[in-house]
C-alpha cells in the first residue's frame, strides 16, 4: 500500500470516527426531545438502515445467492445486535459521561475486544499473541481515560 493510498484510507477512518462521535450527540439529543431512548435509538437505526438502502442501490450491489447466505454463521447475523448495544449506551451514558469520556472508554473497550479477537484469531481476524506492547497500550489507554476524566 502506497503513503497516498493510507493517507485515502486514514482520511476516510477518521470521518468514521468523528461520524461516532456525533452520531452519539445526536441520538443524545433526540433522546432528550423524545424523553426516550428506545425510540431515539429505533429512530437512529431506521435512519441508518434506509442510508444502506441508497447505499446498496446506487453501489449497484447484487442480491446476496442463496448459497453464500447459507454458509454463514449464525454469529455473523448478530452485528446489528451489537451496534444496537453500541447506541443504547451511547444514547445514555453521553449525557451522564460527556463526549470525551464516553469515547474514551469506548475506544478503551474496541482496544480490549480488539486484543482478545487478534490472540484468539476469532471470526477469521488475523491471529497476533497478546504480548507486553500490546497490554502497554491497552494500559494507557485506561490512564488515558483517567486523565481525560480528571
């Protein structure tokens, strides 16, 4: 991969980031107008799901065959389990935490899950051994937390 191929796709990485970010404000805020999570949440979701619809469309994407649906694993259906999960304390916690915190620990969380996956080698991540750099980082990332908090 070329330097201007990375800097493409560090560009768009980091929209993706301060998109989660304000995604969080804005599901918060809508939490505040409905006084409901659920519904900003289910709002949030239907908002994002008919964006992949556009998506799809204008991608020109084919129907996924009937083969390829049937050997996937079960798990493989659950991420929208997750990112709901992912919403809802986004939805909650922003308002109690501020943005900086929650996101702070969020990335804390995504860097644990993130060793765990790479030692395990689960749902086909490349297979990387925890080791002293990587608990390191995952350390500072907690002192991070802890200075953005104080």
């Amino acid at each position: 991969m070329g330097l201007v191929e990375f800097m493409g796709l560090a560009a768009f990485a980091v929209i993706g980031g301060g998109a989660i970010v304000f995604q969080a404000a804005v599901n918060a805020d809508l939490r505040a107008a409905l006084n409901s999570a659920s519904w900003a949440a289910l709002i949030s979701y239907t908002g994002g799901a008919l964006a992949m619809v556009v998506f799809v469309v204008l991608s020109r994407s084919s129907w996924p065959a009937a083969a390829d649906l049937a050997k996937t694993s079960w798990l493989s259906w659950t991420g929208g389990l997750f990112g709901a999960v992912y919403v809802v304390a986004a939805i909650l916690l922003l308002p109690k935490l501020g943005a900086t915190t929650l996101l702070a620990l969020f990335v804390a969380g995504q860097m644990v899950m993130s060793v765990v996956l790479d030692h395990y080698g689960i749902l086909g991540v490349p297979q990387h051994a925890i080791d002293l750099p990587r608990l390191i980082g995952c350390g500072l990332l907690v002192v991070a937390v802890v200075l953005i908090r104080v």
